[in-house]
C-alpha cells in the first residue's frame, strides 16, 4: 500500500494476486474455491492449454482493495517519456499466457 492508502498500481498482477492470497489466508484463514462448477465441461481458451493472467484492478476489487486511480498529467508525461505506457494499459487487461510445451532433447548426428 503507498502512503495515500491506494494499493501499488504498477505491480505485476500474477505476483499480486499471489502475495494478496497468502495474505487474506493468513489473516482469515479462508481460501478462495476455484475451478469450474459442476456439470461444465471446461474448454481450453487456447490449443494446448494456457493461463489467464487477471487484470491488476480485478485482483484488487476481488481482496477488497481501492481500485487504481487515473494517472495525473505528470506521471502520464512520465511514463510517456520512458516508453512504459504499454506496460502501463496491459495491466488494465486479462492476459492469456500459452501453457510451456516440453521442447525434446536436441538429437546427436555424426556420432
């Protein structure tokens, strides 16, 4: 949390929905249920699998947190100038992470 009681707003939100559920169990001693509801088949959203990375004002509004502020005109300049803006609105999306695939072994030739 800054000092201005409004949580960080540019922390990477998979760490942050980490760090805030360690935090709401030690605290509550609740754990969130998940997964797909009975009866629903579930679908992956892309071929092969992959992991949705929720928006950084979605995990705050799910702990109960303020959600993120507008930028002022001088931290939008700021982070114009330093080529973070992009950084800045994809934190603002879900993201859609492709599961890893096992890359095989790199084959001998000429043994």
């Amino acid at each position: 949390m800054l000092t201005t009681n409004e949580p960080y707003r540019y922390s990477p939100p998979r760490s942050t929905e980490t760090k805030l559920a360690k935090l709401r169990i030690m605290a509550t001693g609740k754990k969130r249920r998940g997964g797909v509801p009975k009866g629903v088949k579930s679908v992956a959203i892309l071929p092969g699998g992959g992991r949705t990375i929720k928006s950084l004002d979605t995990i705050y509004a799910q702990e109960g947190l303020p959600s993120r502020t507008s930028s002022s005109p001088g931290e939008t300049k700021h982070l114009a100038q330093t080529n973070t803006a992009a950084f800045v609105q994809s934190l603002a999306q879900n993201q859609v992470i492709p599961r890893r695939t096992a890359t095989p072994p790199p084959s001998k030739q000429g043994s």
